[in-house]
C-alpha cells in the first residue's frame, strides 16, 4: 500500500480511499467476497386466527322477512281477537305491537332498541289496518243486502253522543258525503291502529334494554 496519493496527500495506514480527493488506494479485487447484502424483513401477516367481527342484525322494514312473519301473524290475531271482544280493541293494539317485539327477541336472538321497536310496531299496525280494512269492507258489502251502507252508518251515528248527528246523518244522502265518510272512517283506523301498535312496541324494546344493551 503505498504511503501518498497521487493528490499527493499522506495516506493514514489501512485506509481504502484518501481523506483528500477521494481516489481508491489501490484497484479493488474482483475476486474478493462481496459485501453481502441483507434483505429488508418480509411483511409479517396478520395472524389468520383472529376472530371475525359478529354480523350485524338485519334492520327492521318490509324487506325483513322475519319482521313481516311475525307481524302479519300477531296483526291476524289481533284483529280477530278485537272482533271477538270490541270493548278491548285498543288495548289489543297496543298489545299487538308489543307480543311482536317480544316473538321477534324469542324467533331471533336480537334484543331491539326503542327505534327499531317503533319500526315493528308500524309494520304490524300497517299489516293490522289492512286486514281489518279487508274485513271491514267485507262486512259492508254484507250489510248492503239490507239497506246499504248509508243505513249501516244511519245505525251506528244514532248510537254516538256527538251533538252533530244530525250533521252527519244529511251527508250521508249524497254520494260524495258518504265517500267522504268512509274516507274519514279508514284514515282514523290507520290512524288508530298504527299509533297503538308502534306505542306498544316502544314500551316492550324500552322494558327489554334495561340492564342490557339492545342492537337493532
């Protein structure tokens, strides 16, 4: 090795390159082992035992077909249980909304919030109206054989304590009045039956949360 570089600077003993200008001591051998090269550590996978998060519950409308069952089976018992008693037919609305949110718990293993409560309640309520709707017109086409509707609402506006009978008995003798009269008789059902249902169903999800944390 020798002891200047061609810069003429001192080389300080062992060195590979000089301190000055950089030029290499002397010719590297290419028979010499390479540095070796150490690869960067591979990604580590995350473990494959992870468990999977838990599925959510299906949310509560019209698409749920569990939801729909069980509303389409307590509305049927409803409305017939409100034909056999119509002294209790709001009681049993209300009732109704509630035995669904509990059958939907049992069928499914899904404790309901108070919202999605609401939402199975409205679908019994809506289910409910229509079959009591189904029925009703049912039984006015029955009713036609002996007198015709106008008679039929003539019996029962007599039997109401409204001061305005009379009022409602002169409609009924034109068509569009007694148009007009259903009308206002199946908006204050729906109105009725859905508002009993969905409170029901809201009073069973909010007595099953407590102490726990419901999902729906």
């Amino acid at each position: 090795m020798p002891d200047h570089c061609t810069c003429g600077a001192q080389l300080v003993a062992g060195a590979v390159f000089c301190h000055k200008c950089g030029r290499p001591v002397h010719e590297l051998d290419p028979a010499a082992d390479p540095v070796p090269i150490i690869p960067a550590p591979a990604a580590v996978p995350p473990p494959s035992d992870v468990p999977a998060p838990p599925p959510q519950p299906p949310p509560v409308n019209f698409h749920n077909r569990v939801a729909v069952r069980i509303a389409f089976w307590v509305a049927l018992f409803a409305m017939l249980l409100s034909k056999l008693n119509p002294i209790l037919t709001v009681i049993v609305w209300g009732a109704a909304g509630f035995t669904a949110v509990l059958l939907y718990r049992r069928s499914t293993g899904t404790k309901l919030n108070v919202r999605s409560g609401m939402s199975l309640g409205w679908i019994t309520g809506v289910i409910m109206f229509a079959l009591m709707t189904v029925s009703f017109t049912v039984q006015m086409l029955a009713d036609t054989r002996q007198g015709g509707i106008a008679a039929v609402f003539r019996e029962q506006i007599k039997k109401s304590a409204d001061p305005n009978v009379q009022e409602y008995l002169r409609a009924l003798d034109s068509p569009s009045g007694l148009a007009t009269l259903l009308l206002v008789t199946l908006f204050m059902m729906f109105l009725f039956i859905t508002l009993f249902s969905v409170a029901g169903a809201a009073l069973c999800a909010k007595l099953s949360a407590r102490g726990e944390r419901p999902v729906g």
